[in-house]
C-alpha cells in the first residue's frame, strides 16, 4: 500500500497521527514543511518502497516555508487525483471554502479526535483506491461502455464483424446509441481508413432529402448554381450511416434500392451513372416489418438492408451499466467545463438506476451535464437530481436490514408488471408503523409545536442509524453503504443526532 503523507509543523501532531495511522498498519511519512513536500512528489518513483507517490496527503494550513492551501493547489495541479484532508487550528468560513474550492477532499479542525481523523483519513484513502480502478476500468476516450450482457452481445457482434462491409441494420429505441455503434463498426472495419459520413433522414426536409443523398447538377432546380456532391460520394470508399431510415419518403426508397442493388445512382438533374463504393449502415427506431406491413416502407429494401440486424438494447434493461456510464459522463462534463468532476452519493445512484430513461443513454448524459453545472457541492445529493428523475415516481431499493426481525419470504419480493426491477411490499405490521407517525405528528400539530418535521425526522433517523449499525457490529462504512447514503453523511448525522459517543457492537 502507498503511505499517508503527513505536512504539520508541530511535532505532537505528528506523533499522534503516526501512532494512530500505525495502529491501523498504513505506511506513514512525516514532513514540516510545505516545500520539502513538493520536493519528494518531484522524486517519487514505483519502483522504490521508500519513494512511493502518497494514498493520501494530510496537510496543517499555516505552517513555515508555505501554506496548506498553496501546497494543495501545487499538489492538485501535479496530481489532481489525489486526496488532500486540510488541518487547521483556525476554525473560520474563510478557512474551510478555500480549502474545498482548492480541491480539497475534506478540511479537519484541530483540536480534533484521534478516531474521527483515522476515519476520515480511512474515506480517503478509499477514495484514492476507488478512483485509481475507475482510471483502470473506464478508459476516458472509451468508444462504447457497457457490462449488462445485452451490452456485451453487441460488443461481440461488432466484433464478428470487423472484417466485413456487410450491410447492418441497427434497432434501438431513439438515444440509445445507434450512431455510436454504427462509428464503432466503421472504425474496426476494412474501410476504417475511409470517411465516416452520417445523414438523419428524419431531419431533412423531403425535398431537400435526395439533393442530400446523391447530389445535384448545376442547373437541376432553382437555386442549383453549381454541381454538388451528395452524401453517397462523400462516403467513397467508406461508410455511409442512414440514420432513422424508417422515416425515407417512399419515393426515395427505390432510389436508395438502386443503389444497394447495382452500386450506382445518378446525381439529380445527371445522366451519366455514378459508381458508389461505399458500405451502407442504416438505423431506425421503428418496427419495419410493421411498416412494411402498413405499405410504408419497400419489403425488398427492408430485406436489402436486413443482411445483419443489430438490437441496440434501451437504457432501462441494462440498469447495471448506470453507475459506469454516469461517472463517465460526469468526467466528460467536467473536462468540458473545466472543472473538477462530480461524484454521485449512494442514494442519489440508487435512484437514478430507478429512473426509465426514456430519453436512454442521451438523457443521462444531459442529466449528467446538467448536474456538473447545478449540483452545488461536489458530491450529488439526492435532492440535487433534476425534477423529472425525482418527481418520476420511481421506487428506489430498500436498504437490505432487518425489517422488524421478518423473515424474507414474509417482506415480500414482488415483480410489478410494468417496473424491470423488483419492490419491496411491506407486510401490514410493518406499514402500521406510518400510521403511528402520523398520530404522532396530529398531536404535535395540535398541541401547536412548530418544530414537527424536525422532532420525528430526528428520531427516524436516529432508529435507522440505530438499526444499521447494530446490524453491521458498529462498521461505519458498511452501515453507510447499506443504507444507501455517503460515508460523510453518516458520520455528519451521528454527531447532529448525538449518537457518535454510543456503542453498536
């Protein structure tokens, strides 16, 4: 393991957290002063034990030969994935937003207790150990992400397809992803050293729509001035992506035939045959043997384009995938904004996994674009979750505790017939407990107290914190984790309800 780096100019300090940190068996290196820091980052190497870079760096704030705040900011600029906790004597406002909007990973007020420094120090270092996987796992110029195995069949067939031009269909509800694997086919394919050139045949006027596809002659309608090249010549000697191919005007489609058919096509107002070397990838949401049906869509074009079908699946049935791509989307905001990126507490991912993404992968991406720029603090709350993903209706999961000592079989476990995921349908003896709420909550009203809401969310809270960590034998983390909420929230909450002090062996 990487040592903890501890920066503090008063020598007890120092002892107390080396003593500390030892206990807890983490290597631990000691400095004074902010430079000497900035020195030995300069000479780390991986190769040597006594010259590992830091897990995490400890800083005092005021200290001789630098500040903390100067440090972390040199210290971010060299390595900004590495966690900084920032120690100060001097408790103000200024102190603690300077400290976080450096970068900081939290900010500890001396004088402080030696457990919960050891604990904060522990989040961090979980932290440094979580994100260095994500670097490994998740690649930041990735093409396509995906682990759910409908996920992994489309991976495998790109695959199988990379030494052929055949034509593919690609299915999928609309922001799914269709392009994506349409660019993905392109790029491991024998024409990857062509052009790849994309046209949404939705999204053009319909008598623009052949102008677009095979081009003009000058002079061919009004306004045709000079020749043009249409997207099939563009594509030469490369890949041509219909998009949304079930909206082609019928007309178009026989033209498009010709082409799939024999390889050429003729430029609007032309008469000399224009050969097209080019693959064809067409996409659509549609059902186009339903349209076919309806007279819609040419029966010999749809078997033209059906040579190798792909099923894109919707975002919904590949829930799993959420996290992976949230933080992906959340590193692309950030580095296009240029700021630090966002992370996602537990309960605020656990409802977001919920949602059903009607827009699919797109939408999660402009919800994660939307939260780098709304969120207020670093970590997403629940409530910082954009309205149409909280006021969705969605049934998040409950935490798996002891549910009044019930057995499992008696909770419940139901599978609803429109939801993908299972709920949970609480048995009546333990639905009584809302009723006795709200009995609760009439007396108080009635007796004029203007302090309800935080009287009985207190002693919720408190009975959750109580029951979670009696069923985990006092471990923070995987009480914090099996209640769906942040490892900060839950030590935050012990100290407000003044349970840090109690024993949950």
């Amino acid at each position: 393991m990487k040592p903890i780096w501890i920066v503090d100019d008063d020598p007890s300090i120092r002892f107390v957290l080396e003593k500390a940190l030892g206990r807890e068996g983490w290597p631990i290196r000691s400095f004074t002063q902010a430079r000497d820091v900035l020195k030995a980052l300069a000479d780390v190497d991986s190769s040597d034990p006594e010259r590992q870079a830091p897990q995490v760096l400890v800083s005092d704030i005021r200290m001789p030969g630098g500040s903390g705040l100067e440090l972390l900011e040199q210290v971010r600029a060299q390595q900004p994935g590495l966690p900084m906790i920032i120690m100060t004597a001097y408790s103000d406002l200024d102190s603690a937003v300077s400290a976080f909007q450096r970068g900081a990973f939290e900010y500890l007020p001396k004088p402080f207790d030696v457990p919960k420094a050891v604990e904060l120090i522990r989040r961090a270092v979980e932290e440094s150990q979580r994100e260095e996987v994500a670097d490994v796992q998740a690649p930041v110029q990735a093409e396509m992400l995906g682990q759910a195995p409908a996920m992994q069949d489309v991976f495998r067939a790109i695959g199988r397809l990379s030494q052929s031009q055949v034509t593919v269909l690609i299915t999928g509800e609309s922001g799914a992803g269709k392009e994506l694997v349409a660019r993905a086919l392109h790029k491991h394919s024998p024409v990857a050293g062509g052009p790849f050139v994309a046209i949404n045949t939705a999204a053009i006027p319909k008598d623009l729509l052949e102008s677009e596809l095979f081009g003009h002659e000058r002079g061919a309608f009004t306004g045709a001035q000079t020749q043009r090249r249409g997207r099939f010549e563009q594509a030469e000697g490369g890949t041509l992506f219909l998009d949304e191919i079930g909206d082609m005007p019928f007309e178009l489609q026989t033209r498009l035939l010709r082409v799939l058919s024999d390889g050429h096509f003729y430029r609007v107002g032309g008469h000399q045959a224009v050969k097209a070397h080019v693959r064809v990838i067409a996409a659509t949401h549609q059902d186009l043997e339903l349209r076919v049906k309806d007279g819609a869509f040419r029966e010999d074009l749809f078997h033209r384009l059906n040579v190798i079908r792909l099923r894109l699946p919707a975002l919904r049935e590949r829930k799993e995938d959420v996290p992976m791509l949230t933080q992906h989307f959340l590193q692309q905001s950030a580095r296009q904004l240029g700021v630090e990126p966002k992370r996602m507490s537990g309960v605020a991912m656990n409802r977001l996994q919920t949602f059903g993404f009607p827009g699919n992968v797109r939408q999660l991406e402009n919800i994660c674009h939307w939260l780098t720029v709304m969120a207020p603090a670093q970590q997403i709350a629940l409530k910082d979750l954009p309205p149409e993903v909280l006021n969705s209706g969605a049934v998040t999961e409950v935490p798996a505790l002891p549910v009044a000592a019930q057995p499992a079989e008696k909770v419940g476990l139901v599978l609803s017939a429109e939801a993908t995921q299972p709920f949970i349908q609480l048995p009546a003896e333990v639905e009584g407990w809302l009723e006795g709420l709200g009995k609760q909550a009439q007396e108080l009203l009635a007796e004029g107290h203007n302090d309800v809401w935080d009287q009985l969310s207190h002693k919720f809270e408190a009975q959750l914190l109580r029951t979670a960590l009696a069923a985990t034998h006092g471990r923070r983390v995987e009480a914090a984790s099996r209640l769906g909420i942040g490892r900060n929230t839950i030590t935050r909450k012990l100290q407000e309800l003044g349970l840090e002090n109690e024993n949950f062996d």
